[in-house]
C-alpha cells in the first residue's frame, strides 16, 4: 500500500500538467493514487506468487502498453474521471480483483497487521 501511494505521489506532476484526468486536476491526484495503489497490490501478489520481479515489471510494461495502443487507436473516454481505464468506474473494477487478491492466502500471510505475535 505505501508502494502504491508513493506511485500516485510520482505520477502527480503529469496529473496537474492534464494528463490522465484533463479538467480533473484534484480529482485526477486521487484518482491516479488509488490506481496506482491497487494496481501495486495486484503488481506486489504476481512477485510474491513468482517469486520474481520480472513478471511484475512485465504486467507493469503490459498495462501502459494496452492503455497506450488504445489511445493511438484513437479511444479517448468522453470522461475520463468516469471511464473504465483509470477512472472511477475502472477503479472500482480494480478495488474488487485488489480485494479478492488480499483474500489469498499467500497474500494474507506476508501482511504485517495478520502476522501473529509470539506470546
């Protein structure tokens, strides 16, 4: 989770120059950190799955890619704070595989607050 805050952090210079969210300055910080988080929690259980940061750093690549052969086709949402890509509607479809994904568990053993104490 803080991997993916600090994500969000890093993409907030090209959101207020209007990339991503054009018109949806504020907004556009939100919703690009809560995208950025989701996708580091999807991103973090491949590594933790493989074994590897290879697999990560290909869905990584994978993803920007999609969303850029999309764009040079020539898709552009008629709202971007609204779309299925990095909008609030393709968040929420993020939110769900994220919360399906901290169920597993592989995942449940490696977060720190479901780790039990030694008594």
């Amino acid at each position: 989770l803080l991997v993916g805050s600090i994500w969000g952090v890093w993409h907030w210079p090209l959101i207020l120059m209007g990339f991503n969210y054009p018109g949806y300055p504020l907004l556009g910080l939100v919703l690009m950190t809560l995208y950025t988080t989701g996708l580091a929690v999807v991103l973090g259980y491949a590594v933790l799955r493989s074994g590897s940061v290879l697999l990560s750093a290909y869905l990584h690549a994978l993803n920007n890619q999609v969303v850029n052969f999309i764009v040079a086709m020539g898709f552009r949402p008629f709202d971007p704070a609204f779309s299925f890509d990095i909008g609030i509607y393709g968040l929420a479809t993020l939110a769900i595989v994220a919360l399906l994904v901290l169920r597993d568990p592989v995942m449940r053993r490696m977060l720190p607050w479901r780790q039990r104490q030694p008594r």
